[in-house]
C-alpha cells in the first residue's frame, strides 16, 4: 500500500471511523470514504471555528450554547446581529460628529436612537443620507468655485478696466445679484 493511500486511510478512520469498516469489507471504496470524511472534517473545522468566534466576541453566547440553551447556529446569527447593530451604531456617531463639526445644531441621531425615539437602523439610514446629500454639496461647492478660478482672470481684466465703457457694459448685462457680486469682487483685486 501506498503512503497516500495509508494517509487517506488514516483520514477515514479520524474523521469518518464508522465508513472504516465498509471499506475493509470493501462495500465502500476507499476514494469515497476519504472524500466523505473530507468534507466531515472540514464541518467539524467549520463548527470549531465558529465556536472559538463565539467565545471571542460573545463569552456569554458561548455559554448558552454549551449550556445547551442556544444552538450555535443562532447563536451565531445572534452575535452578527449585534456585530452588524455596533457597526451601525459606530457609523451613526461618526456621522453625527461630523454634523457637529460642520455646525449643525440638530439633535444628533444618536440621541435620538438612545432615547428610543427612532431605530439604530433609522438612525443610519437618516445619517447616510444626510451624508450623502453633504457631500453632494461638497461636491457642487468645489465645481463652482473651478469655474470660479477659472474665470478669475475676467474678474481681474474688469477690475484694470472699472471706469471704462467695456465694464460698463459688462456689469450692465449682468443679472441684479451677479452684478453685486462682481462689485464686491473687482474692489478687491
């Protein structure tokens, strides 16, 4: 017999010792015990770990499960339910922070969520959106000021040129607010 076949039977009779059998008595073969086991050993991997992620980051959830209370499915499900409710809560005040700083005076959603008035869920639902539409405006801002830089050099020529028909008739075809705006700009060039 082979090293690769002593190894495969090896792996049968740790992980699948009930097919060791069958194949000794050669009603199972020895490629499909060892497949079998296989996937039976990379289970029980799986549980292992799954395990080891509860008593990491649920000590109490762990519990449960080996108090038989819990599967450790649920239990599972249970700890990324709460890992998923951190993040938000995280993303929520991260948000809210930069609300504060940027001076909005509005009651954070993170007070509103701890007081129970709406859902974490909300709360980053509201967030995202208001972040979405600030940088929406972020966005709008940087735009106007390019074009702005990119016609400061007609802000400068008029500026050279204040008393003269040519920014007379400039400012004149200008709109009330435009026109307001190119005073105030052409007296400090």
């Amino acid at each position: 017999m082979s090293l690769s076949r002593l190894s495969a039977a090896n792996v049968v009779l740790e992980h699948a010792p009930d097919l060791a059998e069958q194949v000794r008595l050669g009603t199972l073969g020895l490629d499909a015990a060892y497949a079998e086991a296989g996937h039976r050993k990379a289970r029980t991997a799986a549980v292992i770990n799954q395990h080891n992620e509860l008593r990491q980051h649920a000590p109490d959830l762990a519990e449960q499960v080996t108090e038989g209370y819990l599967t450790l499915d649920a239990a599972t499900a249970i700890l990324h339910q709460r890992l998923e409710d951190e993040r938000l809560r995280r993303r929520v005040k991260e948000v809210d922070a930069i609300r504060q700083a940027d001076g909005d005076t509005r009651p954070s959603h993170t007070e509103l969520a701890e007081q129970g008035a709406i859902t974490w869920q909300e709360a980053h639902h509201r967030v995202e959106q208001q972040h979405a539409q600030r940088q929406k405006a972020i966005q709008e801002a940087q735009q106007a000021l390019e074009q702005i830089a990119r016609s400061w050099t007609a802000v400068q020529d008029l500026a050279v040129r204040l008393d003269t028909p040519y920014a007379h008739e400039v400012l004149d075809g200008l709109t009330p607010e435009a026109r307001a705006l190119a005073t105030r700009l052409t007296s400090q060039v």
